[in-house]
C-alpha cells in the first residue's frame, strides 16, 4: 500500500437546478481498501459516483486518479482510467451472452471472432482467480440475479479495472448471494484492487468495508475507520440526530385468531402457480412477518388477501368465510370488511402520482358517508381530513395540493400508511413498508405499525428485508416457490437459517451451506425458465 | 397451369418482392437499433420520384439512383434529429416524413414537369436494364432447368441481386461484426452500450443511415427498374406491408427475405389473376388487390407467434443514474 490515494476528490460541487446535489465534497480513497460510503437517500452518493463514472459534470472541483489530476467527461475516460462501476440496476444486454455482453464496447477489432475467444481465456483466468464463475455462453436473461452481478463485475475487470465502484449491490440478492458478494469482494481487494462501495446497509458496512464516508444532504459528513465506527454513530451522522435502530416494542400479548388463511392457492394470468396451498393464522396483537426472496409468492399472498387477485382455498375474517372470487373478492369490499392494504408497489398500487395528496389519502374510502353523499364529493371535507392526517403522520410538507410524485419516498408512504391505518382496520396487510425509505422515517413507520399491533389489530408484513422482518414481526413464516417452508418465532431464529428456508432448503446440509443454497436458487431459476418457455 | 406460367408468376414474385426486401432490410437496420420506422414509405417515395427525376433530366440511372438515396438520407437524417436528437415520438416523426414525402414528391413533380404530379416516362438509359447472365440463353433448351435459370435467376436488373446479396451481408453485419454487435445491443439495452463507453446516438444515427440507403435503392428500383418513371403514391403501402414483413420476420433477416417473398407471391398472384371463377362464384379482381393487404392485417392480428420487438424499440435514450 503506497500513499498516493487511488482516488481523489477535491472540492466536487453539482446542482441540479435549484437542488444542490453535491456540495464541496472532497474524499481520499486509499488503494487496496474497501471503501463504503454511506448515506440517505438522496443524499448525494449516486450523483457523486456517476460524476466519477463520466455520466454527470461536476459544477466545480477536480478527480485525481492514482495521484494524476484526470478529467473525466464520460464513460470512456472513466474506463480509459482504470475505473470500472457496477450498477444498482445492471447494465447488460438480456438476449446476449455472457461473453457478448463482457466485450461490448471493448471489442478487439471490426470482427467478433477474434475478440470472443480471447474474452473466454480471460473469463476462465478471472474465475479461478476470484470465484467470479460463471458459463460464458448462458444467456443473461437465463440468469440469477446474483450471476448478473458477476457479469458486470467480468465486465470491468475485462476492462482492466483498478477501481471498481458498486452501487447498492445486495439490494437485489440473497443473504447467501451477498457472502459470495463479499468474499469475491475481499478477494479483489487482497489482490490490490481498490473497491468503493455504496450503501445505506449499516450492516454490510461494519462486515466488508475498512474505511467508511458518511454522506449528508450533499455534503460528506466524516470519514472514519470502519473498525472504529460503530453503527448507531454511523447512523447518527447520517441523519443528523439520534436514530433508534432496534424496533422499539413490548413483547406482543396475541388474542384471538383474526384472519385465517386455509390451503390457499392462486394461479396467475400466464398459468404459473404462484401461491401452493398456504395455511397461515394472524392473531389479534400480533405482527406475523413473511420472508422471502421476491418472487415466491409473497406479493401473490398480498394481492390475492387485498381483493386484487382471485384464488381458492379458504379465508375467515373474525371467523367469517369471505368470498375469493366473484364480485365481491374486491379491494373495495376488503376495505369495508376491515381489511386494509399498503401494497408493496406504492408508486403504482399505493398511489396516484400526478393526483394530489389529499386525493390520494382518500382513495378506496372515497365513498364514505363523511366525504359526501350521493354523486357527490365533499371536497372541503376531503382536504380538511388530508391535512390532518399528513400532519399527525409527519408528512413533508404538509401540502395537500402537493401531487403524489412530489414526495419523497418516506413521506409518500407515510401518505399511504396514514390512509390505511386511520381507518382502524381489523387486518393490517403491508408489503414492503420501508423500500426506499430513509433510516429516519423508517423509524416512524415501524413505531406506527407497532401501535396498530398494540391496539389489538393483526398485522401482516411482507418484506425482503430480512433485518425488518427480524426486528418488527412477532412470528415469521418464510415463503419459498409459492409455499410456506415453515414458521419460527425471531427470537429462536437467525439470518442463516432463514436464508436456508428462504432458498427452499428445510435441512442444513452438513458442509458447504451455502453452496447449497446456490444451488437450489438455480434450480428454481431452471424451473422458472421450463415453465416460461 | 404448364412450368411458363409458374415461372412467369415466380419471376414476378421476385421483382415485386425486392422493394419489400430493401425496406424490409431497412426497417431491420433501423428498429434492431431501438429506432421504430414508420417512415419507410415516405423514404421509399422520395427515392422513387428524386431518382426518376434525375435519371429523366441526366439521361443516367446511376445519377437518379444516387439523387434517390440522397433524398431518402434526407429523410432519415430528419428523422434521426427528432427521434434521436430531441427525443420526439418515433412514431410521430414516421407518419409526418410519410405525409411530408407524399406531398413534396407530387408538388415538385408538378412544378418541374406539369404531367399531373408525375415524372415523363424513362427512357432506356433511364432505367436499369434487365441482367443477362452468362449462358442464359446457351441453357434454355435444358428441360426444366434450362427455363428456370434463363427466366427466373438470370434477366434481373442489378438492383435485384444487390437485393438478394443484401441478406446475407446484413446477417454477416449483425452477428459477426464489431458494428453489428453494438447495433443489436443498443437496441435492446442502450443504457449498457452507454456505460461501455459507446454514444447510444452515433450508433442510432448509423443505423438510420444505412436505412435511408437501402430505402433509397428500394425507391429507386420502384421508379427506375420495375417501371418506367415516377406516378404519385407509387410505393402504394409497400413500406408498411415491409413493416408487417419485418414483423412476421421477428426482426432476423434470412426470414425477412421469406416474409418478402411470400407478400411478392401474393402480389403476382394478384397481378396476373384478376377474376378467379372458382364455378359457383367469381372472385372479384379487387379482392385479389387486397389479398396481400389482408394478409399484412391477419399476420399482424397475431399469427405470427411470439415476435419479440428489440427491447428498447420506440424509446428514446435518457440517460439516468
């Protein structure tokens, strides 16, 4: 390790119009160091990255690469200068091969031939060389997610880079994914790579990385040794105040059965079966917590509970059969049974985004006797409501003639939860609560449900987020190609064994655990595409 | 029905599909870029007056020919700068070039040679002659094959062989070349050519001149070799049967020749059998006018499988974190 920062900022400033994105950022990263730099969001990580990858101009300031002042005005002066990114969501070409999409843009000559096979030397030297393996003649779109992430990986050491910058990369992977994430990451970095990687996960942060910036509404808050950091201080300089990590909640007092989910099953518009006879009870008093890696159901069991989805099987409100198909398996129905729903898509299922907020706090109750009777709407009533709401929900601003899209993600689902809960509903359906939502609000919303909970309501929860589901729900069920691999309670439970069940693994093999877990993953995967084709 | 008149409808299943062929082709270049082409009419009909007006004035085909693809880059250039440039609507851009097109040709024609939109009828030197190849007539007495290449494969203007050679050259440049792998990519995932360091606009701007190029020859061969001079509307919805071609051809180009092929069947079928008595009743002359318009509807209502369009075709490119 020599002195001479690999990378260095000084100065950087970009606004976006009246936003100031980056404000006077400067930055040394050491080479052969992991570097995490963390942050809200919003608070300007991305748009400084994309400066040093050549996407945006930064206003002022200059980048030193290795010690030479180096101007980077798009992506080919980035790679030209040893910098290779991996984006949040990838770049690659889904109907190419792994080899098409490694060479793209760095081809040898005018002909293909020549450059694939050198391509295929290096793809083999750099798969020994760092667990980077995959088959590189597979079709993208024929892979994992975590595989994608591979690729773009080959993609800038194909380029020869020395830096590589990841922005968000476990946000899409499974726990087992990103430990193989990590140690490829560490193996890059014992072989003199220089890794800056991007995050707003205190966790993965303490685990992977040795240095750490912190970023605060543009501005680069500190810099510290991760080794001597700790999280509660790393999320206090995100934030700017004191932040409650943990879920603050008194163990639940579980009441009667509320809802009762018998031998479920939905089947969706392309024939695939999404849900396999789920069998789940949500008591009074209680947060039941469903895991899993999206795309086994969970999302399926949500919308099919919230009337957007038929299905068969069974399912008792306070003991009730309510209806599954026909007319009345509706959201509108749900609603007037007590069942509420914050989907986990808010920007489409949740929202309206160029309706006001004081609409949009108002859909799927709008034909309440209290908002006007008969054709007509209360108007006055509506916005009188919505203000109230948005300030007992700490909405930012509090602007009822704001449209939708003009909130942050918190507070647009602040909008949403307001809705749903102030309605005092017996069941409590939410799906993905805190997705792109900063540490600061999510505090707000987990303390929310948590009072829901207490005031005797069920609650279910859906979440990717294996953290959240660990610290908010009461009982957890994990959820695996449509079925439910089995219930735990979080207290008897960790991060490993519902990674185990989450890749559809009942029994921990003896060994290599997460070889295991990969290797079921793309058996699901093989699955997927045999019933695609 | 004997083997002359089988040869006579193939060989004129041959000289209408070429037009179909060339934009077809052109259409491919233009959408495997993520560029849709609606235009490909209008491109083909300014090609079709500008080389039958240069060929008449010059005395010479290549001139006209040169003038036509001239004009039709013209046409993509403008294109390019609403779709590329100022990220407009493809689609919007497409049909206003078509009616641009449709109304520029027959005002000029008006203007510069008073017939009523059209341009004077070529004469030789005008237009492209028809090929003999070598032996043509040496084989003809050989039975069955002797015909067959004397009226089918030989007797073609040049046009049509660049045509047919345009298939191959077109696969070889989107699967085995640096160019054609770029094309591909930016079609279907322009953010990927963007961050390899390559400009998603040169490549787009590239493809859409390679398509005004081929839509040139296409209007060309329309005005200058299949007939005798400009009339107005000539293309008479070639480029949008091309479009369902492509289409039906899911945008590869050794089954775009087919999809060709089989609208220039149609289309000679129709030309030489105006009223078929099938005994009980006639079918009219205007039905076998419309039957390759038919087609271009049912094929295009869903019988073609599962066509999967380049990904990106119809967006224009923004660039985001």
């Amino acid at each position: 390790m020599t002195d001479t920062p690999a990378i260095e900022l000084k100065g950087i400033s970009k606004a976006f119009g009246p936003v100031q994105a980056n404000k006077d950022i400067s930055i040394r990263v050491m080479p052969g160091t992991i570097h995490g730099i963390i942050g809200e969001n919003g608070a300007g990580k991305s748009t400084l990255m994309s400066i040093l990858y050549g996407f945006y101009k930064a206003d002022a300031g200059e980048i030193f690469i290795g010690g030479r002042k180096t101007e980077i005005p798009d992506s080919q002066a980035a790679i030209r200068a040893g910098i290779g990114m991996v984006f949040q969501h990838f770049k690659l070409v889904q109907n190419f091969t792994v080899l098409e999409n490694v060479i793209l843009g760095a081809e040898e000559g005018g002909l293909l031939r020549p450059s694939l096979s050198k391509a295929r030397g290096v793809l083999k030297k750099l798969a020994d060389d760092y667990e980077l393996r995959v088959d590189p003649n597979a079709l993208i779109e024929d892979l994992s997610v975590g595989h994608q992430q591979r690729v773009e990986i080959l993609k800038a050491l194909y380029r020869e880079a020395d830096i590589l910058i990841l922005d968000e990369p476990t946000g899409v992977l499974t726990p087992a994914e990103a430990d193989h994430l990590f140690r490829i990451l560490r193996g890059l970095r014992d072989e003199g790579k220089t890794i800056v990687l991007i995050t707003h996960k205190l966790r993965e942060i303490m685990e992977i990385t040795d240095t750490v910036s912190v970023m605060r509404r543009g501005e680069m808050v500190a810099t510290v040794e991760t080794a001597r950091s700790n999280p509660s201080e790393l999320a206090e300089l995100m934030v700017g105040r004191k932040v409650l990590l943990r879920v603050d909640k008194a163990p639940a007092q579980p009441g009667r059965p509320i809802l009762e989910i018998e031998n479920l099953s939905h089947t969706d518009a392309s024939g695939v079966q999404r849900l396999r006879d789920v069998s789940l009870t949500v008591r009074a008093g209680e947060i039941v917590g469903i895991a899993g890696v999206s795309g086994n159901g969970q999302s399926e069991l949500l919308e099919v509970l919230g009337g957007m989805a038929t299905a068969t099987g069974s399912v008792r409100l306070n003991g009730h059969e309510i209806p599954l198909t026909g007319r009345k398996a509706d959201g509108k129905t749900r609603r007037a049974q007590g069942i509420a729903h914050v989907p986990e898509d808010r920007q489409h299922e949740g929202l309206i985004m160029r309706f006001h907020a004081w609409e949009n706090i108002a859909f799927g109750y709008h034909h309440d006797d209290r908002y006007g009777r008969g054709t007509l709407m209360d108007n006055v009533a509506l916005r009188r409501d919505a203000e109230d709401k948005m300030k007992r929900y700490d909405v930012r601003p509090p602007d009822p003639w704001l449209e939708a899209r003009n909130f942050s993600g918190g507070n647009q689902q602040k909008i949403v939860l307001a809705r749903e809960i102030e309605r005092d509903p017996e069941v409590l359906l939410v799906g993905q609560p805190t997705r792109g939502v900063d540490i600061g609000a999510i505090e707000f919303i987990h303390q929310e449900i948590v009072r829901l909970r207490d005031k005797g309501k069920a609650i279910l929860l859906v979440s990717v987020e294996l953290d959240e589901i660990l610290g908010l729900a009461d009982r957890i069920a994990v959820m695996f190609d449509g079925r439910i691999m089995g219930e735990r309670l979080p207290s008897e439970t960790d991060q490993r064994e519902l990674g185990l069940l989450m890749a559809g693994v009942t029994e921990a093999p003896a060994g290599s655990g997460l070889d295991a877990v990969e290797e079921s993953l793309r058996d699901k995967e093989r699955r997927e595409a045999a019933r695609h084709d | 029905m004997d083997l002359a008149t089988i040869l006579q409808v193939l060989d004129s299943t041959v000289r209408l599909a070429i037009p179909l062929l060339l934009a077809c082709l052109a259409g491919l270049f233009s959408e495997r870029s993520g560029i849709i082409d609606i235009g490909l009419e209008g491109k083909m009909l300014i090609a079709a007056f500008f080389s039958a007006a240069v060929a008449f004035a010059t005395g010479s085909v290549w001139l006209g020919m040169l003038a036509g693809i001239a004009a039709s880059m013209v046409l993509s250039a403008i294109h390019g700068l609403a779709s590329i440039t100022f990220r407009g609507n493809q689609l919007i851009s497409g049909v206003a070039l078509n009616f641009l097109a449709s109304g520029l040709t027959v005002m000029i024609a008006q203007v510069w040679f008073s017939e009523g939109g059209r341009t004077p009828s070529l004469m030789t030197g005008g237009r492209f002659s028809d090929i003999a190849l070598p032996f043509a007539e040496t084989l003809r007495p050989i039975p069955v094959l002797g015909p067959i290449y004397a009226e089918l494969i030989s007797g073609h203007s040049i046009l049509v062989y660049v045509g047919f050679l345009m298939v191959p050259l077109t696969w070889w440049v989107l699967q085995r070349t640096r160019f054609g792998l770029r094309l591909r990519a930016v079609g279907e995932a322009p953010e990927a050519v963007d961050t390899a360091g390559v400009s998603v606009a040169g490549l787009r701007f590239a493809a859409l001149a390679i398509a005004g190029l081929l839509c040139g020859l296409a209007g060309a061969y329309l005005a200058t070799g299949l007939q005798a001079g400009f009339v107005r509307e000539m293309t008479a919805g070639r480029g949008y049967i091309a479009l369902a071609a492509l289409i039906f051809a899911k945008w590869r180009p050794w089954y775009a020749l087919g999809a060709c092929l089989l609208f220039g069947f149609l289309q000679a079928i129709a030309l030489r059998y105006q009223n078929i008595d099938l005994g009980a009743f006639t079918v009219p002359v205007q039905v076998m006018d419309a039957l390759p318009y038919i087609l271009t509807v049912v094929i295009l209502a869903g019988f073609v499988g599962k066509a999967i369009p380049p990904r990106a075709g119809g967006q224009p490119y923004v660039k985001e974190r």
